[in-house]
C-alpha cells in the first residue's frame, strides 16, 4: 500500500488532540510487543542538516520516548530513523551509503523498522529511488507532515507494506507536541518554517514550502516555558529571520519579537539563526545594541563577494551594500563577532569574481566562515545554467579561500586572548575532565573542570587561542 494524503486545514489544537490518541495506541502496541519479548524496546535516531532539522528530531524523539521506546546509539535497534538533508549532494550521498549498512542489519533481525524523513524526501526522484532500489525501508515522510509521526507510526507497525507519505506543503503550525530536548540548559526555538527567496543554487524552498511565521504569542509561550524549565539561553530558528512576522495576520517585525523575549524570567542569551543580509533592519541593530540578553553575534551569510553573481545567486544585495551593512553592524556594536557561509564554484564564477570574495573576506574579519563547494541541486535555476565551473577550477579555489578564511579567523578570534570571559558550559569534551563551553560570540573553550559546571554560567580566563577555540582556566573564585 502506498499511502499519498493531500495537504488538509484541521485546526492545530483538534491536530494536537487527534495524534495524541495516537501516541496511545502506539503506548499499547509497545507495551504489548516488549511484553513478549521480554526486553525494552529501542530506536536509534540520526540528525542530518542544519538546527532545523535538529529541532524537528527533538519532536521525533519525544514522541518515541513517549510511545516506550527508548533511545541508543547503536543502529543495532528496533527502530532505526535518520531525518535527512538534501542541501548539498554530499548529504544525499551519506544517506544512500548508510541505507546498503542498514539492510544488511535487517537481515540479522527481520523485524527492525526503518524510517527516513526530512527534506531529502521532499524530492520526488528520491522517493522513486527508495521505492525501487530500498523496498526494506518502513516508512517515507517528508518535511510537512512531521506533526503525524505518532499516526504514521502507528500505522507502519500495522502494515507489511512500505509507507509512504509526502506532502506538497501545508499551511498548518501544530503546536504542543511532545520533544525530547537535546540539552537542559539550551534550546532551538522555531520562529518560522520555509523560504520564499528562493537564491538560485539552493533546494531548501522546494523541500520546506513556503514561509510561515509562527505567532509570537505562541513563540513567547515557548520560551517562557522553557526557562521556567531551567533553559538560559534560546536559538531563534528560521531560514531567514529577518523577514520574520511579515505574513502574518498582525504583522510583527523581527525586532519587535526580541523585545517581547528580553524580559522573560531566566533566560540569559538570545541567539538567533539564519539572517539573511537583504532584510537585516536597522531597527535590528538598535535592538541588538541595547539589549542585555541577545549574544553580540551575527551569522551572515555571504555565499559570494562578487556583485555579478550575488545577481545571478538572487540574493538581492551587492558587494557594497553588503559591506556597508557590516560597517553599520560594527558601528553599533563593536564587539560583535560575524560569521558567514560562503559558496565557491557557483556557474559562471570567473577567477575576478573569486578575488571579490577573498576581498569581502579580508574586509569583514569573520570569526569563522563555512566554505562549501557549489553543488548542483535538481530543478534549482542554477543546475540548468550552462556555465558550471571544472571541479579541479572550484576545488583549487576553495583551498585557497580555506587558507584565507583560516588565518583571518585565527586573527580575529585571538583578540579575546589574555581575557576574562563569562562561558556557559555545555558539556565534557572527548577528553575527560576537560569541559567545554561558549562565549557570548559564540567561540568554545576547553578548561578544566568538573561535571557540577554543566549548563552554568562561569568566568574563564583564555589563556591561548588555537583558531577556532580557546583554552582556557577558571577563575579561582568559581
Ligand atoms: N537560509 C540560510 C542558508 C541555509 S543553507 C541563508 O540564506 O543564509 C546553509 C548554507 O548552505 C547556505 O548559506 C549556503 O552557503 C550553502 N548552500 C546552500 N545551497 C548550496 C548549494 N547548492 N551548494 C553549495 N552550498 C550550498
Ligand atoms: Fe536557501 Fe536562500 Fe532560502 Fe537561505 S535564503 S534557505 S540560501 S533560498
Ligand atoms: Fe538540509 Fe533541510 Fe536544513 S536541506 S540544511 S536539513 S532545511
């Protein structure tokens, strides 16, 4: 049976009451299979992508736990799950090579239940793929339905046949669901799901639908209830945050959402992820500037320093005007730390076009930039543009603006070195009683310490930079 469902416009709350049913269905038929064989039972669940994703994983996850499964790390499990990424093919490709892995486990136990979803089962010529060549998987569902997990679940421990269930897109927000958070002390929070910029190379507004904001009555909700619950610090979660709150019924601007968040009871740090330089207000940066909880740091994607591209990338700003958006940025906030994506080898790109980059770069003084090499994704405008780059011409590119981005970084990031920085400790670091934690610029450090400092706030002095992290000490009084 292949099950295909259309898009439907329940109300969220009915939506929310209607798959908690389900979880209790899904309870029983747990309770009844682990009776019988005498064990627990396990699933083991994977994250590909971007905090995204990750949020979305903590919904899988909670509603798992709460249907009697409990998590491991071994794929060894009853239930095996990987939420997947489709923005570069090397994402694509993991999954597929994870998938043979898989089978063979199943051999060993014919009743292990695969499940695969996120964005990379958005594309159709995927779901083809799985269908014909990996018949073993469970269950197929995409990036819009993932609030009906306990009712696909349900529904997959019942059938013999793979399910599969893609929608187009949705125009619903469900609330409340159950999540099992990944920290304690530190949270995502979505404020918005889907693109509408639709930048040439990328795939993401094909696979997430179209921009929706979340209400920010909802949103405050949320994150007053999680500081209650012990989280400081939030990450505010969207494709483009600067554009928050345009679509909605009241319209609200990005900004206006922070002012609501920054008198919330016990919550210390706002961050907030991704902001597109097209829609970065001014009224932002006076927010930012004044407030006493959003981290002075910013991740601004670049993606290319060359104004002709940045045309043909459609990403709506220049070269100039993005350099002119740093200068206004640092000006109001001196401290701040930037960070930045950018892409090499877009279709077209002429060695002039990347010595604009490595200016924009040498210019802006990130602390960290995440280079990625351009790569083509089905049915976006830019896979069909002729022009597209050798790989060897891209690849030698991208070493030279590692290099650059590497030694302006190293450069940068040193300026805290010698200082007292307060730090949230986030957890042990593979070395035993070395823990790590972050600054308000988001920089990591690595100190001594011991397991009572987990998600507290501690003044560390950082005594050496190694590039992209510092070690570091405590301060005696600590
Ligand atoms: N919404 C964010 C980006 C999300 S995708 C923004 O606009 O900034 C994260 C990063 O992946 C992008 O910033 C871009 O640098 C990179 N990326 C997206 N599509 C890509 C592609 N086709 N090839 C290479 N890198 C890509
Ligand atoms: Fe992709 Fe552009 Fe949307 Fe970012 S803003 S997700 S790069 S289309
Ligand atoms: Fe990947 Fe989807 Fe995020 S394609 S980067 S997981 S929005």
């Amino acid at each position: 049976m292949t099950k295909e469902s259309q898009k439907t416009n329940t109300m969220t709350a009915e939506e929310t009451a209607r798959q908690n049913s389900f979880i209790e269905l899904a309870k029983t038929l747990t309770a009844q299979k682990s009776n019988t064989l005498g064990r627990p039972l396990t699933y083991c669940l994977t994250t590909f992508g971007c905090q995204m994703n990750e949020k979305q994983s903590e919904v899988v996850a909670g509603i798992m736990d709460e249907i009697g499964y409990h998590r491991q790390d071994n794929e060894e499990a009853d239930v095996v799950i990987y939420n997947t990424c489709t923005v570069r093919e090397n994402a694509n490709l993991k999954v597929y090579g994870r998938l043979g892995h898989l089978h063979s486990l199943k051999d060993k136990n014919p009743d292990m239940k695969i499940i695969l979803f996120g964005c990379m089962m958005q594309e159709p010529h995927v779901v083809e793929k799985i269908k014909k060549t990996y018949p073993f998987v469970n269950l197929v569902f995409g990036t819009h339905n993932i609030f009906k997990f306990a009712e696909l679940f349900y529904d997959m421990q019942q059938s013999e046949q793979q399910i599969v269930d893609i929608w187009e897109g949705t125009d619903q927000i469900v609330e409340d669901l159950p999540t099992e958070r990944n920290y304690t002390f530190k949270s995502g929070v979505n404020i918005m799901f889907g693109c509408n910029n639709f930048c040439s190379y990328c795939i993401v507004p094909y696979v997430r639908g179209r921009e929706r904001s979340r209400e920010p009555e909802a949103i405050v909700k949320e994150v007053k209830r999680l500081a209650a619950d012990g989280v400081s610090e939030v990450m505010l979660l969207g494709q483009n945050v600067n554009s928050y709150g345009k679509t909605l019924e009241n319209p609200v601007t990005f900004a206006q959402l922070l002012e609501m968040l920054e008198d919330i009871e016990g919550l210390k740090r706002i961050r907030f992820m991704t902001s597109h330089p097209k829609d970065l207000s001014d009224e932002l940066i006076a927010t930012m500037a004044k407030s006493k909880k959003i981290c002075h740091h910013l991740h601004l994607p670049l993606q290319s320093g060359s104004s002709r591209i940045l045309k043909v990338m459609n990403r709506r700003y220049d070269k100039e005007k993005y350099l002119d958006l740093v200068d206004r940025i640092r000006t109001a906030i001196p401290d701040i730390s930037l960070t930045t994506d950018i892409i090499v080898g877009f279709p077209g790109e002429t060695e002039e076009d990347f010595q604009e980059t490595l200016d924009v770069v040498a210019k802006c003084g990130y602390d960290t930039a995440f280079t990625f090499l351009y790569s083509k994704r089905s049915d976006t405008p830019a896979a069909a543009m002729e022009n597209q780059v050798p790989q060897d011409v891209a690849k030698e590119r991208f070493n030279r603006l590692l290099a650059l981005v590497q030694q302006e970084g190293r450069r940068r990031s040193s300026r805290f070195e010698g200082s007292v920085q307060e730090v949230l400790v986030e957890e042990e670091s593979k070395e035993k009683g070395i823990f790590t934690g972050r600054t308000e610029y988001n920089l990591l450090v690595h100190f001594p310490g011991n397991e009572s400092l987990l998600g507290k706030y501690v003044r560390v002095h950082l005594d050496e930079c190694r590039g992209f992290y510092y070690l570091g000490t405590l301060e005696e009084n600590e």
